[in-house]
C-alpha cells in the first residue's frame, strides 16, 4: 500500500513525524480523509481529533484546538496551536 510522509508541529516543537497510510483531521470545512496521491490540500483545522494511521505499530491521535494541514507529493504537514496526545 502507498504511504505518506507525515510531520506533525506544534508551535513549539515537533510532536511526531514519519510514514502513515491515512491521516483524518478535523477541517473547518468539516472532517478529511487524507490517503496516498492526494490532490494538493491546504486546509484551516477546526478544534478536534487528528487520527494518523502509522505504517508500523500502532495509530496516534491527538486533540488539537486548530491549526491548518498542507498536503503535496504525498507529503502532509499539520501544524497545530495546541495539542494534547490522547
């Protein structure tokens, strides 16, 4: 299966990066599913849950108060205000 390259920041520091099949995060537009060779994407977030699917080991979630995604080349960037690992 194809993947992503996922890098997940905060304003202060980064919180995860690496290889995933799926990234859903809560859009102001409402939720997205990001697989792989998604069309470019830059979204505003909206308070809630980022779910990333990891290529290995378990999936990583996290409650976030808003921040945007960018999705390009199968690279997607979160950069969140707030963030608390659930």
């Amino acid at each position: 299966m194809a993947e992503l390259s996922v890098d997940l920041v905060s304003r202060d520091r980064k919180v995860w990066s690496g290889a995933a099949t799926q990234v859903s995060a809560p859009s102001a537009d409402g939720q997205i599913g990001i697989l792989a060779n998604h069309t470019p994407l830059l979204a505003v977030l909206r308070p809630g849950t980022i779910k990333v699917e990891t290529a290995s080991g378990p999936a990583l979630e996290a409650q976030v108060t808003g921040g945007f995604v960018s999705v390009d080349n199968n690279l997607v960037t979160l950069v969140v205000d707030e963030i608390s690992l659930v």
